[in-house]
C-alpha cells in the first residue's frame, strides 16, 4: 500500500525539494503552495498532513489543522 501524504508549504523550492524526497521514499504526495488550495481540498484522504505555519494569505496552518480536526475523527 503506498501512503499519502499531503504537503503545504509556500516557498516553491522547498516544497519541490520535500515532495522530490518523499516521491523517491515511496509516499504518494499531494503538494499545495498556499492555505486557500489546501482548504479546498480538506476532505483528501490522506495519512499524513505536512503544514507549513506561517503561509501567506490569510489562511494559515493552524487554521487547516483545526479544519481537518473538525472534519475527521482522530483515534
């Protein structure tokens, strides 16, 4: 079974260089750039949410973290 993984962060080079490493690892990797395209899409069924905090539009990840919260159960 391949894991997904979702990947916000804003720095462009950044964010290619972590989704390059983990696509090599194995994972299967959904990257977003900014808060209001990973809010989105909230309901992607992903194993693991990698979040950027200080992103630059009004949606941070803190704000995508409550939302994912509010819209799963965590066990």
């Amino acid at each position: 079974m391949k894991y997904t993984i979702v990947l916000v962060e804003d720095e462009i080079n950044l964010n290619n260089l972590i989704k390059t490493y983990l696509e090599n690892a194995g994972y299967n990797v959904i990257s977003f750039y900014n808060g209001a395209s990973a809010m989105e899409n909230i309901d992607t069924d992903a194993h693991l949410w990698i979040l950027d905090i200080m992103l630059p539009d009004e949606i941070n990840g803190y704000d995508i973290i409550k939302k994912i919260r509010e819209n799963n159960i965590i066990y």
